[in-house]
C-alpha cells in the first residue's frame, strides 16, 4: 500500500494558475464548493459572466464595423464588384502599360496610396497569432490543469489549505466536465472568432497609420478577462490566486507540450495561421500587390499618378531621413532632395 501510495505521489506535479478570471473562477469555485461559500461562487461566475459577455460584444462591433466598411469603401461604379472589379483594372492598366485617370481614378489612386504592403499585412498578423497562441497556451494551461487533476470522493478532499497557499488536490469525478465545459472552451471558442474577425480587422485596413490602433483594439479584446482581474479583485485575492497550486497527473503528451516540441507545435501553427489568413483573403492582398506594383515601378506608366516616382526615379532609392525637410516643394512629386 505505501508503495502504491509512493508512486502516486511521484506521478503528481504541482503547477500554479495564471492570472485571469477563469483561472480565479476555478480556484475559487473549489473553495467555495468545499466551503459551501455561495457569495464566493456567485461573485467568481459573475466575473466570467461579464469577461464573456464584453468579449461577445466588442466582437460583434468590430464585426460589424468591418463588414460596414467594405460596404462603403468603394464607389457607386465598384459597387457591385468592390475589390475585384478594382483588381481587374488595375491588372488592365499594368498590362497595358496604361496611365490612369486623374478624375475617374482618383478614389482609387488615393486608396492605393494608403494601403499597407502584403508584406507588413503578413508581419502584423503574424504577431497577432503569436498573441493569440500565448492567450490559447493560457487556456491549454487551465485545461490540463483541470483533467489531468486527480479525482477524489470526497469534496472535502478537492483542496487543502497551506500557510502561504492552498492546493487543489483532487476533484469529483465529474468535475472536471462541466469545470472544462463552462471556463475552458467559452474561452477557446472566443479566441477562434477573434481570430476570425480581428484577421479580417487587419486585412481590411487601407491606411497604414490606423494598422496600430487597431492592433491595440484587438489586443484589448484578447485581455478583457485579464483586464477584469487586476481591475476588480482585491489585492490579496490576487495574490492568492497567482500562488494557488494544483496537483495534476505527469502525463507524456503534458510534458511533450510544455517542452521544445510544444514550442516548435505553435511555431507551426502560427505560420499555419498565417497562410490560411492569406487564403482567406486573398482577393485583398492581389489589389494590394497589385497598387505597390503600379506606384512604386517608376518604369510603369502608371506610377506617374503617384508621388512614390522622381523625375530622376528618385523614389527608387532610399534617401536619408534627416535631409528629407531639404526638399524641393513640388506638390505633385516627393523625394526629391536637393544637392
């Protein structure tokens, strides 16, 4: 029997929570069902409640927000076929070596002029799926933590308080069911659509200058239960949490995850992302390739609707950025530093 009992012991590894609402919620759900707190459980799902219920509804504005926006971003003679009737053009333009026209075309020099590269599209969201794939590691984390924990009989035995922490020894045997149903996958299930909608958040974006602002907007939305925790709870609730520890069974697939070939598992992952975000906006980043391909290829004809091309095909070089105020005034031309 001590043997048996050794091994368990062996078998266990104690990690700790991290610091968001769900993992909170979960230590103190335990607590509370020992302790038959109900304030404790009440005021810990509420918190759940409202992380959930702002992630829905800021998701639903940006959703909203990009689908208006592509509605309205061209004009009444692109209307019915909007980024590919663009695309077409400017393919005919190119290949005809054709100039295009200040008037009829301006709506789409000037859209032209403030779109991102594909290029930096592909850095951006990048970083944004590494973000995203730290916040799933998170929710992974709390999962193991659940199922991997040992099950007991008793509720009295799920948790044993420590001087300096508690420890969540063991759950009932269907704990962890519901435990994963209601923190776990609520919040596996928001990270995929903010996925989704914050792809094409960034994908839809024309200026440049707004690709930041809203990077910081999705990056928000992903911290809105973290943003909840520090904001909310007491100092000494959050340090509790942060050093509450739970036992969970070693097992081989826990280990390969938390070691290099998780590392290298996300890696790929992430570039998986990346190419599937460029599939699914494909159509996108042809108008785009096809704009830097036009303004910045001073050979081209069409590069003169543009400011990027010189006389002397200085938009070709790389001037250097502090003489840029050395600049001939010339409204319709840029780059042109004066000897």
């Amino acid at each position: 029997g001590m043997e048996s009992s050794d091994e368990t012991e062996e078998e266990l590894v104690l990690s700790n929570l991290h610091a968001n609402v769900y993992a909170a919620c979960f230590a103190l759900t335990v607590r509370g069902l020992r302790d038959k707190r109900t304030t404790t459980l009440l005021v810990s799902w509420l918190w759940v409640l409202l992380s959930i219920a702002f992630n829905v509804f800021l998701l639903h504005m940006a959703y909203y927000y990009v689908a208006f926006k592509l509605g309205n971003r061209f004009s009444g003679r692109f209307a019915q076929k909007q980024v590919p009737h663009a695309t077409a053009h400017l393919v005919e333009v190119i290949n005809g070596n054709k100039t295009l026209d200040p008037d009829r075309d301006q709506y789409l020099v000037t859209l032209c002029s403030d779109l991102p590269s594909p290029w930096f599209f592909c850095l951006v969201e990048f970083l944004f799926n590494a973000y995203l794939m730290a916040q799933l590691s998170t929710t992974r984390t709390l999962l193991f933590q659940i199922w991997n924990c040992p099950v007991v009989r008793r509720r009295d035995d799920t948790a044993e308080e420590r001087i300096e922490n508690m420890v969540v020894s063991g759950l009932l045997s269907y704990d962890a069911y519901w435990l994963c149903g209601l923190l776990v996958f609520p919040k596996m299930m928001l990270i995929a659509i903010l996925w989704y909608v914050g792809t094409a958040f960034i994908a839809f974006t024309t200026h440049i200058s707004t690709m930041a602002s809203r990077v910081l907007l999705l990056v928000c939305i992903a911290q809105v239960d973290v943003i909840i925790f520090e904001s909310f709870f007491s100092s000494s609730k959050k340090d509790w949490v942060t050093k509450v520890q739970v036992a969970q069974h070693s097992k081989p697939c826990t280990r390969y995850a938390t070691a290099w070939p998780g590392e290298l598992a996300k890696l790929g992952l992430v570039t998986i992302l990346c190419g599937l975000a460029w599939e699914l906006f494909s159509c996108e980043f042809d108008l785009r390739d096809l704009c830097w391909t036009c303004a910045r290829t001073c050979t081209l004809q069409c590069s003169a609707a543009f400011t990027f091309c010189g006389p002397e095909d200085l938009g070709a070089s790389w001037p250097w950025l502090h003489l840029m105020h050395n600049t001939n005034p010339n409204p319709t031309r840029s780059w042109n530093p004066i000897p």
